[in-house]
C-alpha cells in the first residue's frame, strides 16, 4: 500500500516506497508535485467530488472523518490504474484543514474482475430475456394456428376447462359454438 501526505495546495509532501513499486515514481519526482496531476480526467473529476464531499463534512461540524473512495491514476509508465484511497484530514492549530493523509492501493485487478462479472451478467440478463421471447412465442405458436392465427384446439381443451369452471362459479350459461368447413383444404392450399 501507498502511504501518502499531501498539503491543503493538494502537493505531496510524503509518500512511501510503495509509490515506486506500485506506479514507477521515486519520491524525488513526486514531492512536491500536485497529486491531481497523477490522476486521469475521470480521476480528476473523482477526485473534485471527494473534495466538495470532504468540504460539505466540514462545514456540517463532521470533522475527522476518514473518506473512501476510487479513482484512477497514471503510473510512470503511462499505465493506468485503479486506486482505492483512504483519507483523513490533517488540521492545524487554528482547525483549519492543513492536508491531507492517507493510504492507496492498488484494486486494477480486482476492477477488471468486476468489469467482467458485470458484462457476464448483462450477457446473462440479454439471453434470459431471448429465452422469454421464445418461449412467448413458442407458447403463441402451440395455441394459434400458423395460417389463420385463429385459436387451436390446445387452446380450446384448456380455454374450455377455465370457462365451465367460471359459468358455474358465476351461476350463468355458457355456449359452445363447433364449426366445420367442408373442403377448407382447398381454401388453405
């Protein structure tokens, strides 16, 4: 982990060893340096929300408070990588914030798995909402004839059973009407 400090101007003022291991900057060419411009553009506005977020604390009495949240940043490589900060303020005599400190780590892997997990599952939601079309129209296709669209005779041995059952619930007739075409071959072919 990252262990770092940085003034109430956002310059580093401390960071450990880690820092070159983790992101290839030796603290010669990081002190001193504002941290924003280690982040990339979305880290930037991450970062920005984090500061009015830490500024609104201060302003409602919540002081102290440790903040965590993500954001990418660039590595000397020009690699990019997702961190995890944790930070405190840091207030001098007058109680003002004079800094900040806190702890990095390194969560680029742990995003991408759950960069993966998530397409897997919307992957998993598309097919599981093509299987319900399917099997709608499956249903549709075993009720209706193919030709007419008009109701089948499935449809008419479980339609039939509903409505007897719901003429004698409700006390009141029911009528079946049968139908049959001569020669309705002829007029499908």
């Amino acid at each position: 982990d990252i262990v770092w400090q940085i003034n109430s101007f956002f310059k580093v003022t401390y960071t450990n060893a880690a820092d070159e291991r983790v992101r290839g900057y030796s603290n010669s060419e990081i002190i001193g340096v504002d941290i924003r411009e280690q982040f990339t553009e979305c880290g930037q506005k991450i970062f920005q929300q984090e500061i009015d977020k830490r500024v609104e604390l201060e302003k409602s009495g919540n002081k102290d408070l440790a903040m965590k949240f993500e954001l990418p940043m660039r590595c000397k490589d020009g690699r990019e990588l997702w961190m995890e900060i944790s930070s405190s303020p840091i207030y001098g005599e007058n109680g003002e914030i004079d800094g900040y400190q806190g702890v990095a780590r390194d969560i680029s892997l742990r995003k991408l798995h759950d960069e993966k997990l998530l397409q897997a599952h919307q992957e998993m939601e598309s097919r599981l909402l093509e299987a319900a079309e399917e099997k709608t129209a499956l249903q549709e296709l075993a009720l209706h004839d193919a030709m007419t669209g008009l109701y089948n005779r499935r449809f008419l041995d479980a339609a039939i059973v509903r409505e007897i059952a719901l003429s004698e619930r409700e006390q009141r007739p029911l009528a079946v009407i049968m139908l049959d075409l001569d020669h309705f071959k002829n007029i499908n072919d």
